[in-house]
C-alpha cells in the first residue's frame, strides 16, 4: 500500500477534531457518496447514525444555495421526514406553497392552481433542504468540497478511489447520489446517453430584482405560448428577489453544461421575440450571476448496484422536475441505509433488497416527470386552452392531487434497523 494511504488527516468541513483513516481497512462500513444535493446527505445522515462512516465528496466549491422549491406529500415522504427529526426544522423555513398563475399577453388570468398543486403538504427551497440535511448529517460525515471521482476500480475487499484533486483512497462502498448526470453512474455502469432519455423540453431558472411591474403576488405568475413557458414569482422571505422559471420545446442540444453564456443564448434565442414582460425577464438574464439550465429528461437504469458500487436517487431512477424526486431520494435513502445496517457485511444481498422495496415505487414517482414539459408548455394553442379548461374544473383539480399523494405512500419503509441511536429517533 502506498504510504500516503497510511495516514491520518483531519476531516474535511466536518466536526473538529474527528479524524478517519485515508486507507487501511476496506470494511463495508467505510462508504464514499458522491454528490452532496439531497440523496447523498440524507443517506450520510442514516449511514452515520448507524455506525458507518460517510464521506461525501462534491464537485461545487460549497453547498448550493437557492434553486427551485422541492415539496412532500404523502405518508411515505413525511414518515421518513419524522424519523430523521426533521420536520420542525423544514416548518420553520417552508414556503407555504406555491400557487400558480396563467395569464395572456395583457396579463389578464386564465388558470389559477392553489399552493398545494405544487407543493404539496410541506414546500422548501432545494438550497435550504440541502443545508438542513448537510448540517444534520455533518457530526457523522466527512465533507470534502470541489472534488469529483475520476476513477473507480474495485478489489477483492473494496473499492479504489481516484480523485481530481485528492490522493486515491479505499472504501468498502461507493454510491453514487450525484443525480441525474451522475459521475458514478458513468464510471461504473456506463455513458449517459445509455440511461439518460430527453423528454423534449429545457427548463432555465435564475434570480433577479423584483422590480418588474407585475404586483408579484405570493408564488408565480406565467405566460404561455405554443412550447414555451415564461414565469416569475416573488422570493417568499425577500420581497425585493424574484426568480424566473422559463421552459421551452426543442430536440436535443448540443451545449456545454459549464458554459453559462452558451446557456444564456440558448434561452434567450427560445424566447426572443415574445410579448408580454418576456423582455424585461430576458434582459434580467443578461446580468444574472448564476442559471440552472438542463433537458427534462428520466433517467432508466436496469439494475441499481454493480459489485460494490449502488445508485440512489435520481441517478438510479429520476426525471429532471415533475417526479417528486426529492421526497423519492429521502425514501430511498433511508431504505438503502436500513438494508445496509441489517447485513453490513452482504452488500449484494442488501443492494437486492433495497432495489426490489424501491423500485417500483419510484418508478410510480418518475412517471409524473413525464408529462412536466406537456403540462408547463403544452405544444399547441389548442393544449393550452384545454389545460386550462380542465384544471379549472375542482373535481379534476383534487382527483390529480390525490393521485400524487397515493402514488408518493406506494412503499412499505422497513422498521428502524437494530443499533439506531436514540439520537436518530427524535
């Protein structure tokens, strides 16, 4: 064994003074986590209190803030939420929901969807839910920021990690939690384009000043043509924010995902040209610091696990928005890390498990993501209209809402595993 892997080094963004080994022992309770949004600390958080030890590793610098808000609803989702003592946490900072508004040109309204549509029984900001898990999970974990895997080769007892920036390590376990352009998934099952389906649609969010004369009411109000969708809504704590949510129909596109002014190009040329304050929005896009842009896409993998290696969350099975995968990521997460607690030394066995109680209810999930783009930005006048039509109709309207409330409580959660510190079970 090299003998950089034989030292000690104090943890990375974790709690002073706790230390791990670099090397040594390749034991199954040693695990790497690649990606540190939502399924990688919520499944640190679980691992930790049983006893493994999580390190996350994390290409961004720092945690991301902001982006769109992420809800839960149903029985599944808030059960998890309650065994990680979670819940007053997110009540604290939830958004209370988001309604929608449709309107035309002169911004008269033609669609109005009640906060609960969207978000569910309890809404918070992806940033904020990232933080809360982070913090929470961070007593139990090694961070370690601005690195990525390049390399992944398993041994007889483990598996070696090579990294852009650190020295190579030995782990019993790695997992890729890095979402639906998994690093891990390409390494250790295949290229992207093998799993990863578009959908027909981009979507591009970014923040900029609410001084638009738009009287922002509390969630967003849009303007629809024929495959686009321009929107905006007041920040819900910060009343001079705002944030623009635009989606568009178009086939596959070539771009780089680093390059944000590509980015920017591309939705502004998307958008050019249309009517009521797409303009204005267009023009807050020129000057904005950061843009999430990225294809509605799914991604299918036929088996989750290869050797040593397992997927969780929308690596594993996930579309992009529409298919609940926040509250599926804490549920899969907490599943994982059970399976893992009741046979530490049989990965196969608890990676099988985990992917026959999961799966098919995450799929249920995923299938919503489906119809997202169809639904935002239908492809015709005609869509429009209809949409509009039927979701102004409350016998619909609550038929869709529950629907999404059984399809997200379609799994049996197994017990609290043996060995789970009372700390786990506030």
């Amino acid at each position: 064994m090299p003998k950089q892997l034989r030292l000690r080094y104090t943890v990375i963004n974790s709690v002073p003074g706790t230390q791990f080994l670099s090397g040594g022992s390749s034991t199954n309770k040693n695990v790497l986590i690649s990606g540190a949004s939502i399924a990688g600390p919520a499944l640190a958080f679980w691992l930790g209190r049983l006893g493994f030890k999580p390190t996350v590793v994390e290409l961004a610098p720092a945690l991301r803030q902001g982006g769109q808000a992420v809800d839960f609803r149903g029985a599944a989702h808030l059960t998890v939420l309650e065994r990680m003592g979670l819940l007053p946490a997110l009540r604290e900072i939830e958004t209370g929901g988001s309604p929608m508004r449709f309107v035309d040109a002169s911004g008269r309204t033609l669609l109005r969807l009640p906060a609960e549509f969207a978000g569910g029984e309890t809404e918070v900001l992806r940033g904020d839910l990232a933080k809360v898990l982070y913090e929470h999970s961070l007593p139990y974990t090694e961070y370690v920021f601005g690195d990525s895997i390049t390399g992944l080769t398993e041994t007889s007892t483990g598996v070696r990690a090579d990294f852009r920036r650190g020295v190579s390590r030995d782990f019993g376990l790695v997992v890729g939690a890095d979402g639906l352009h998994s690093n891990v998934r390409r390494l250790a099952f295949g290229p992207e384009e093998d799993y990863v389906s578009h959908l027909g649609y981009y979507a591009a969010t970014w923040r900029l000043p609410n001084d638009l004369a738009l009287a922002l009411e509390k969630g967003s109000v849009g303007y629809n043509v024929p495959g686009r969708l321009a929107s905006v809504g007041a920040d819900h704590r910060d009343p001079t924010q705002a944030g623009a949510f635009f989606a568009f129909a178009a086939p596959e596109l070539a771009y780089d995902r680093h390059d944000i002014d590509q980015q920017k190009r591309l939705v502004h040329d998307a958008f050019d040209g249309l009517g009521w304050e797409v303009p204005r929005l267009l023009a807050s896009l020129r000057d904005a610091p950061e843009l999430y842009f990225d294809s509605i896409s799914r991604a299918d993998v036929d088996t989750w696990s290869k050797g040593r290696v397992c997927l969780v969350g929308d690596a594993a099975c996930g579309a992009t928005i529409g298919g609940m995968g926040s509250g599926t990521a804490l549920v899969a997460a907490y599943v994982l890390a059970c399976e893992l607690a009741r046979t530490p030394d049989d990965h196969r066995a608890a990676f099988t498990r985990y992917e026959r109680g999961l799966r098919k209810y995450a799929e249920g999930c995923q299938a919503g993501g489906d119809r997202t783009g169809k639904f935002l930005a239908p492809g015709t006048a005609t869509g429009i209209r209809l949409r509009n039509t039927l979701l102004s109709r409350p016998l619909l309207l609550n038929g869709m809402l529950r629907l999404g409330e059984r399809v997200s409580s379609t799994v049996t959660l197994p017990d609290h595993p043996a060995g789970l510190s009372r700390a786990g079970r506030r």
